[in-house]
C-alpha cells in the first residue's frame, strides 16, 4: 500500500510516517519511482510505534525498544530495565499531578467563601517571583 493508505490505516499523519522514516524508525520499499511501499511488516512497526508511544516512552526509547524486538529473548534484562525506568517516572508525574490536584481544590474552595480579591489570582501572583 502507498503512504496515504497506511496513514489512514494506522491514523498517521503522511508528515508523521515520513518523519518516522527519516529519523530511522521506519524504512519503507520504495517503487522504482520513489513512492513509498507499506506492507505488514511496516504496519506492524508503526502499530508497535503507536502502543509504545501510549505508554509514554519517547521516540529515542523506541528506537532502542525496536532495536531490542529483534531478539527479545536476549534483550528481556535491557526492556525490563527499561520499562521500569518509565514506570518509576510515572509515579512521580503522578505525585506531581496528585500535588498540583490538591493544590488547585484548595484554590477552587478559597475561591467560593472569599468575599474580597480572587485568591486563585492572588495565588499565582505570589508564586510568579
């Protein structure tokens, strides 16, 4: 399939799967006239792309991520390793999230019992420095 079939297959963009392509996830057959090929294979990788990028590993993560598919077994240590790294970032993009949450719900209720000012403005004023 060409290159507007697989990203309407895959939900790509043409910008994406091309930049995937020069950045060396992706290598695509080309025609004789250069159109680009898309068969399983490349399907498989740009669905693998799409899986890992849900869980919030980065483009450089995985390229090593694909690298490492080739030979699983012998890069099971490296993926665990890996993955565990992005679990333990997780958790604390949850604390901080978990943090700004109750932070903000404080703010919200000062805001409804304030009689004068605008204490989510006042806030932000006194943390702007």
């Amino acid at each position: 399939m060409r290159i507007g079939d697989a990203a309407r297959q895959t939900g790509l963009s043409v910008d994406t799967l091309r930049y995937y392509e020069k950045i060396g996830l992706l290598k695509a057959a080309r025609t004789a006239s250069g159109a680009r090929i898309y068969g399983s294979r490349e399907l498989a990788v740009l669905h693998f792309i799409q899986r890992a990028k849900s869980m919030n590993f980065s483009l450089e993560e995985i390229a090593s991520l694909l690298e490492m598919r080739a030979d699983p077994r012998h890069a099971r240590d490296e993926v665990r390793e890996l993955t565990h790294r992005k679990l333990e970032d997780i958790h604390q993009q949850l604390q901080q999230l978990t943090r700004l949450r109750d932070e903000l719900t404080l703010l919200v209720n000062l805001c409804r019992g304030a009689e004068d000012g605008c204490p989510i403005i006042e806030d932000l004023e006194s943390d702007s420095s």
